[in-house]
C-alpha cells in the first residue's frame, strides 16, 4: 500500500487465520517495523467526541501575535503548508512571497520587484495571537501582515500590471452541454457516492450532508 500524498509505503504479510499484519513502514528514511492486529469490541479504541467549537475571537481585540517564532525550514523539507490549530496559526517550508500572498489574498504572480531570496528562502512559522477566542480567516490575515511588517520590514506599494489569463468562452458553433450520463462516463470518480473526486493531478474530495 502506497501513500504518494506523504511519500509513505506500507508493506506486511497477512497470517493464516486472518488476524494481523507483519510488515514494515517506509517514509523518507529506512524501514519501521509496523505490525497489524484486528481488534475487536474489548480492544478497539473508543473514538473521544469532537471538541466544543471555541468561542469566536471578538471584533475589537487586538489583532497581533502575542508570541511568534520563524525559524528557516530544513533543507531536506518538502511541499508547504498553512495551519491553524485551536487558536495556533503555522505554517510550514513557507517562502516570503508565501506568506505574503495569504495574508493580502494575492496570486504569486502579482507580486514582483522583490529580491530573489522572497521566493527561495524558506520558513516554518509559529504563533498565537493575544487576547481569547478564535480568529477568523480576515483576523488572522491581518496580524500576519503585521508580522511580516514586524519581523521582515515588508513594505511595498500597489500597482497595476497586465497578465495573461484562461477564459471560458462560447465556441464558433455554440455551446454544447453535455448530457449527465456522458459525464458519468468521462469522469466515473466523481459520481461514486461520497468517494470523493479523483480526477488526474486533483485530491480527492468529499461532500457532506446540509
């Protein structure tokens, strides 16, 4: 069993009877001996119920990170990442221009004139803003813009440039909807219950009840 996702591998040998797994776990580095067991109503985990939601974070709070570390990333890192985890914003292998264009709400490509180190260095971030409550996404783009402006003295001004674009528009002959069971066919993943959608270079996605 692959996990491209994470770059992990899972391989074992199921016993006679059916009731584990002797394998290992690979990820990066060597292998991890990773053994299997079927549980059963005596030893199977209790799932713990979901946390209460946290009280939002109030309108008039100061919005600045009360503690905040940058650290660069370790060179062997890959991919990036942003997260928030209770009232926890990080992030992860994070150039400047990253973090800059989530906290302005850009695309990479509207920013231009910087050093070349802004798309190349790279970050692990972590923080927790002052006061109590959980931010909201425009509360945590707004104290990290602040940081930035703290921690790396970003400034900048706006401008306007031209760039290229996709676009949909009506072909020469008119449009031609496609009926339901053609897309059925061309694209069978997406219709498969609440498997998700698989479509080639897209994760998967689920749906879930109103």
């Amino acid at each position: 069993m692959s996990i491209p996702g994470i770059g992990g591998a899972y391989e074992g040998k199921l016993n006679a009877d059916g009731t584990s797994i002797t394998g290992t776990w690979t990820q990066g580095g060597g292998p991890l001996p990773l053994n299997l067991k079927l549980a059963n109503a005596e030893t199977a985990w209790t799932i713990p119920p979901p946390p209460a939601p946290r009280k939002p974070m109030a309108a008039d709070a100061p919005l600045i990170f009360e503690v905040a570390t940058i650290k660069p990333s370790k060179p062997e890192a890959q991919g990036k990442g942003f997260g928030v985890r209770d009232n926890r914003f990080s992030t992860l292998n994070t150039s400047l221009s990253d973090l800059t264009t989530f906290a302005y709400g850009l695309h990479a490509r509207q920013i231009t004139g910087g050093p070349a180190w802004v798309e190349t260095e790279r970050y692990d971030l972590a923080a927790k803003p002052e006061g109590e409550g959980q931010p909201n996404d425009k509360q945590w783009k707004i104290m990290l813009q602040k940081l930035l402006a703290d921690r790396f003295k970003l400034t900048f001004h706006r401008d306007k440039k031209e760039l290229s674009v996709y676009a949909i528009v009506v072909g020469k002959n008119g449009p031609k909807p496609l009926r339901a069971k053609a897309i059925r066919t061309a694209f069978p993943a997406c219709f498969s219950g609440d498997s998700g959608c698989c479509l080639p270079g897209t994760r998967p996605w689920r749906t879930s009840p109103a």
